[in-house]
C-alpha cells in the first residue's frame, strides 16, 4: 500500500486490536457450535450445524492470511523503505503484489460470504419466495462479477486504466471497482435485512396472543439489527473513505473492515444459541416445580409423578433440543431423592 511505515504500523495495530475482538468471538462460537449445551462434550455428528460451522471457519481462515498478509508487509516495508522508494518510482503506483490480491480477495468473498447467509435466512423467512429474492441475487452475482475484475485490475493494472481520470481514490487500491462493489453490498444488506425485519414485526404484531412467542421475535429482531448495523455501519464507512484523498483512513477500514464483518455473524450465533438454552433451562425449573408440588400431593397414593415428567420431557424433543436431556434427566433424579 502507498503508505510511509509509520502509517502501515499504525494500521496493523488498530487491525490487530479488532482481530483480537473477533477471535474472542469467535471462541464462544465455535463452543456453540461444536460442544453441547452444557460442559464441554462434543456434539453428535448429527447436532452439529455443518453449513454454519463451515462459514465460521471460512470467515476466519480470511481474517487470519489478511492479518498476516499485513504483517508481512509491514515488516517488509519498515526493513526495505528504499527499495519500497524505487519501485514506487519506476511504477508510479504499488506493484501488482499478489499479497494485495488475496487480501482484496478475501476481504470481498467474506462480504460475498456473510450476504449469502443473510440472503438464505431472508429466503426462509419469506417461505422461500421467489420474487423476493431476484433482486439481491442479482446484486449478489454482480458482487461476484465485480470481484473477479477487481482481481483482473489487479493483475494486469494497464496503463490505460491507470492514466484515465478517477473519480475515486486509486493510490491505495482499484478504488473504482471497490466503490460499486461496496455500494452493491450496502444496498443488499439493507434491503434483506429490511425484509426480514418486517417479516418477523408483522408475525410478531399478529401473534400477540402469545406473549412467549411475541418476546422471541422481538429478541430475533433485537440481534438481527444490532448485527446488521454493525455490518452496515463498516461497510457504509469502507464505501465513503475510497472518495476522499485520504490513504490512512482507506488502510483503517480495510485492516477492520474483515473482522467487524466475523463479529456480526459470530453474534448471531452466540446470542441465539445461548438465548435457546436459557429458554430450555427456565421452562425446565417451571416443569419442575409443577413436578415437585405433584408428587407432594399424590405422595400417599405412592405415584412417581416425577418419572413421568422425566419421561415427557426426554421424548419428541427433536434434534436441537438433545443436548438439554441430559440436564432434565440429572434434575429428575435428584428431585425424586
């Protein structure tokens, strides 16, 4: 990047500094994902979320080569400032290095990434309509298509491109192709995150009758813009800094950029996994103290109303909810003792 050393360092810090938030983020997630509900038991092969598992660790193999992209050419940059001075000099811009090009890469396919989970669960929510989603497929194949010429520019970087006149900043990167491409994702990002908002308010306005099922939508929608504002906040941010003349503001929300896009998924997870066992824990106390206060009624007739909550509770409960038997089954015995 076209930056003095002093800036490069200045920009690993701040990105390492975010790195270490996700990866934080990113440990609780994977415990969701890949241990039970509760302890540190692996999940059965069956339990485990393999589409979402398989996302998690993509967004992190990207983060990760871009951190250490960077801090390879921060190094490089501070231990050779005069061969840095005379490539610049003959090429009038930064090289076409192939450590810009994975790190560009990987920055949009982890947007490309997050947009089409986000897409599925909109496709879910509408009941898979059809209509709903043409258009942001139609933005998402041409994020697609935009990142494959971001990589061409890259590559080939012809004079003819270079020499044009730009009405964005190209000294740090293919500003001109990073602007539609960002702008691309705004735009899908807040129209699914729009419909998916209105979908669950419209549910949840009509479902008032109940107030459990009210109060979980209201958290699906409370996670869901929270998340969703952090992804567009960066990505809003990432897609103004390439119209101003400033490099280090350019270098800041691209080395945050990538990482703040993993929080937002991570918390998804993290938040609606731990939201479903605080749920199954405080309707098993209820059933519980229902439990207790039965057996202490019929207790001269000599029946043990407790097996047969136990028995209720461990069948039909499907496969997400196979990890709270254990729990159920250990409070049943000791309740009956």
């Amino acid at each position: 990047m076209a930056l003095p050393p002093d800036e490069n360092v200045a920009t690993l810090f701040i990105g390492a500094l975010m790195y270490g938030l996700y990866f934080s983020t990113l440990l609780h997630c994977i415990r969701w994902l890949l241990f039970t509900d509760e302890g540190w038991k692996l999940r059965r092969l069956g339990q485990v979320h393999w589409p979402m598992l398989l996302v998690t660790f993509l967004l992190f193999a990207f983060s990760l080569t871009n951190l250490a992209l960077a801090l390879r050419s921060t190094m490089k940059d501070v231990t050779e400032l005069q061969t840095q001075a005379i490539m610049q000099k003959v090429a009038g811009v930064p090289g076409p290095t192939w450590v810009t090009l994975v790190m560009c890469t990987n920055a949009n396919l982890s947007s490309l990434i997050a947009d089409l989970v986000l897409m599925h669960r909109c496709w879910l929510v509408w009941n898979k309509s059809i209509k709903v989603m043409v258009f942001p497929v139609f933005l998402w194949v041409g994020g697609v298509g935009l990142t494959a010429l971001q990589a061409y520019w890259q590559v080939v970087q012809s004079q003819h491109i270079l020499h044009a006149w730009q009405p964005v900043n190209e000294s740090v990167g293919p500003g001109t192709i990073l602007t539609p491409y960002w702008g691309s994702v705004i735009i899908l990002n807040a129209y699914s995150t729009g419909f998916i908002i209105y979908k669950i308010w419209s549910v949840a306005k009509t479902s008032s009758q109940s107030q459990i099922s009210t109060r979980q939508l209201r958290f699906v929608l409370r996670v869901l813009i929270e998340s969703g504002a952090l992804y567009l906040t960066i990505a809003i941010i990432h897609f103004l800094v390439w119209w101003t003349p400033n490099n280090f503001a350019i270098s800041v929300s691209s080395a945050i950029n990538l990482p703040i896009i993993g929080i937002a998924f991570n918390l998804i997870l993290m938040r609606t996994y731990r939201r479903r066992v605080d749920e199954e824990l405080s309707e098993f106390e209820g059933e519980q103290r229902k439990s207790q206060t039965s057996g202490l009624e019929f207790h001269h007739s000599g029946v043990s109303t407790n097996v047969g909550f136990a028995t209720m509770m461990t069948t039909n409960q499907g496969s997400i909810r196979t990890d709270a038997e254990d729990r159920r089954l250990n409070y049943s015995g000791t309740s009956e003792v």
